[in-house]
C-alpha cells in the first residue's frame, strides 16, 4: 500500500517539473522493461545505499547550480524513502519504478560510456619522514587558487583552471607532478604523513583515497581534496604509446611490476602525467568504510564516483556491462544498480563512472583489471518531466566556420560507339579494344562545394 501512495506522491510532485540540463549529453527515455536484467538484481540492497545518500540531501545540503534541479528533485524522493523504512527487494524495485524514470545518459553522438574501477590502498606510513619512509602526502597548499571562483565548491575540484597565489598576483598555473616531486613544496609544512614507495604514492592519487597504517598500528585515512589543474594523463596509456606494456596485458599489476623493475624510467613517465592530487584526512565509517565525496560511507559493488559538475550526489545509474572481475577476461555480467556518492578528477562526461571495489589488495587487483564500455541508464526522479528535460539539454558546440570552393567537376566518361560484333574465333578482349573512342574532349565543369575548415 504505501508504494501505490509513493507513487501518487511523486505524480502530483511532478506537476512544475524543473528543468533538467546537461552540457553535451544526450537523454533517451527508456522504459524498465528496456533495462536488461534489471529485474534480478537486489533492490533492497540498492534501496539501503540510496538511503545512506538522502541524509545529506534531505539535511539541506546546498547543492552547485548545475545539479541544483537533480538535488532538489532527489530530496523529494529521500522523503518518501526514508517514510517507508526498511524494504524487501520486491518492495524496493516497486519504490524505485514508481518514483523514477530510467534515461539512457550518453555524450551527444555516443551511446556507451566509459567505467573503470577504484578501490582504497592500505599502506604503511609514518607521520615522520625517516630514512624508510620518505616520500611525501601532501594536504592542499593555501596558493593553490581557482581562476574561476565561482566555480569553487562542491563541484570544485574535479575540473576547472587553477591557479597559484604571489602575493596579490595569481600565477595562470601550479606547479606541475615534477615540480612538486622535485621540491617544489618543501619547507611548506603541507605533509600529512610520509609512505615507503613513490609507485604506491602515484596510485594513492589515481585512486583518490587510502589508508595509512602507521608505526603504533592506527589507521590513518586520507581521501582527494583538490589537484593541481593540469589533465590526468593515464601512466597505461604513456606506457602502451612507448610499446612498453602491450595494450592487451594492461593493467595496475602490470605498471607496478615494470616500475618496481625500471626505477629512473618509472620516474620520468610519472612526471609525464603533470596532474598532481592533495588530500586531507577523514574517518572510517562504523563498518570500516570510507566516506565519498558526499560525506556517506561507500558500499563496495554499489557506490560509484561520477562527474560532480554534472551529476548530483545520490543518483541512481543503472550500469549494463561485462567486466573483468572473476577472471582476467570481461566475463562477468554485471547489471547492477548504483548509486552517486564519489567524485575525482578523472571522472568527467555524462556517462563515466568508477565503480568502487573496497579497501585493500584484492579490491585492487579487480579495480586495476577495470576499463570497460558500458551502458549508462540514470534514474530521472519523477518530479523531473523527461519530455522537460530533453528540451532542455543544451546544443553541441557550433560546427566550425563553413567556406565556399570552386572544385573541377569529374571528367565525363566518353560515349563508346557501338560495340563492333565479333567473328569467329574472335576474343571478347581484342573486340573491345577495337570500341570507338569519343569524338571530341569534352569540357571541364566547375561545381560550388563547401568545405569545412579545421
């Protein structure tokens, strides 16, 4: 009975939908019977996830303009939610057919997305640098500054121009990955707490948070604050364009081992990757998991990180994919409803996710394994008119400057006489040869065509 009275509830919300806008999205409304093994997946497991993110969302959190519509909506929904308490699967699908609406969510002219996976490293630390501990975890510098300030906030700091305070001045960049691993911040007390290895340092940041376990046995967590503004580059990738790694064996075991082998080399493809993450330190939930960027503790095959200047924090994404997580090979069907809680600076587009795997070496190892196109179904909170919001999604970029050229039409082909016949013994090869060429050259045309410039 009360999913029926959620339902009306969401209907007669929906009477002045807000617009929902993506920049560069495309958004298809689907129909559930569209979502392939949407049925067989466990609800109440995802309903229990959804409702750890309607904490934040129905205590007012302020959400960023551009997700302002999407948090708004979401919150209505996280009040009936947390009215219907605790639910069974059956229960927990109908909450969610009822209150939502599925949309296939794609960059404009693409309909797959990209996923890939993250998960917590535990290493050892030292809140002192010593002579086995010596590479530094930095916290987020004062003079590291958006140009756009505006921008700073919740959405901050996943994208955007950084710049670094002299003074009054603001230079246009930070220091980049070698600058700063070179010394470029010494003397700045920023460190946080030092670790053994400069590879598992790199990996801390790809991933965005770890756990430091220190000398008296405390775990000390860190989780991403802001980068430094220059684009991630992937290590795999500058590896695979050196035809160093094949692209087929790819993956984090595999850096690993060829950086544990080739140190100075390590070293020099790192700093190719200018991109350089800060942290700051946070607590472990009551079970042991760490808190996303919303502020909840993350359920390992249910929270994703997502583009935060785009998606809201707590929107469910229906995933379809096959990856590599029982074996090497992307045989695991994996058709799972997930939920927005995390963010990262690598993560951007309207369907881009990294699924989080946990804390620890076997998580990792999955993670790393991780690269997969999938399909992206958001759930539109029913207060949202999907008709509303696709008007509403904003145009690509305009096409580039159109030019007029004058180009030579095509010579006409000639008319051939007609065919002699052939005698006896005759071959069709040499008949043909002897065809009638055309009378006269004829004349070139000339056609308006129009080219693009790049």
């Amino acid at each position: 009975m009360f999913v029926l009275a959620a339902g009306c509830g969401a209907a007669m919300a929906a009477s002045n939908p807000e617009p929902l806008k993506l920049s560069d999205s495309a958004l298809e409304p689907l129909n559930w019977g569209q979502l392939d093994g949407w049925t067989s997946d466990d609800h109440a497991a995802a309903f229990a996830v959804f409702l750890a993110s309607c904490r934040p969302l129905l205590k007012g959190a302020k959400p960023i303009p551009e997700t302002k519509s999407m948090s708004e909506a979401l919150a209505a929904v996280c009040r009936r939610a947390s009215a219907a308490g605790r639910l069974n699967a059956e229960q927990a699908r109908k909450f969610f057919e009822r209150n939502f609406r599925p949309n296939h969510v794609a960059r404009l002219s693409e309909s797959l997305g990209l996923l890939t996976g993250y998960y917590e490293p535990i290493v050892d630390g030292s809140r002192f640098p010593t002579r086995e501990f010596t590479v530094p975890i930095y916290r987020r510098p004062d003079d590291l500054v958006m140009l756009m300030p505006h921008r700073e906030g919740e959405g901050f700091p996943n994208r955007g121009d950084v710049g670094r305070r002299v003074g009054d001045q603001v230079v246009a960049t930070y220091f980049d990955r070698a600058e700063i691993e070179n010394g470029a911040l010494d003397g700045r007390h920023l460190e946080i707490c030092w670790i053994r290895d400069p590879i598992d340092a790199l990996f801390i940041q790809i991933q965005g948070s770890a756990r430091i376990r220190l000398e008296d046995g405390l775990l000390l967590r860190i989780n991403y604050a802001a980068h430094n503004g220059f684009p991630f580059t992937p290590v795999g990738r500058i590896l695979i364009d050196r035809n160093i790694i094949p692209r087929e064996e790819m993956s984090m075991a595999r850096i690993r081992k060829w950086m544990l082998a080739n140190p100075e080399e390590a070293r020099e493809a790192r700093q190719t990757n200018r991109s350089f993450v800060f942290f700051r330190i946070t607590g472990l939930g009551d079970e042991g998991e760490p808190a996303g960027g919303q502020g909840v503790r993350l359920t390992p095959g249910r929270s994703i990180a997502v583009d935060k200047l785009l998606h809201a924090y707590g929107t469910p994404f229906f995933i379809e994919a096959d990856l590599p997580i029982a074996t090497d090979r992307p045989t695991t069907r994996f058709r799972r409803l997930m939920i927005a809680q995390d963010t990262g600076s690598a993560i951007v587009g309207p369907a881009r996710a990294d699924l989080f795997f946990g804390a620890g070496d076997d998580a990792g190892r999955v993670a790393g394994r991780i690269k997969q196109m999938g399909r992206f179904a958001m759930l539109v909170p029913s207060e949202i008119d999907p008709a509303t919001a696709a008007s509403h999604m904003p145009l690509p970029r305009p096409k580039p400057k159109i030019e007029e050229s004058i180009l030579p039409l095509p010579q006409p082909r000639p008319k051939l006489e007609a065919e002699p016949k052939l005698a006896v013994g005759s071959s069709s090869h040499s008949g043909l040869e002897s065809a009638g060429k055309p009378s006269a050259e004829p004349k070139a045309g000339v056609l308006h065509r129009r080219r693009s410039v790049r």
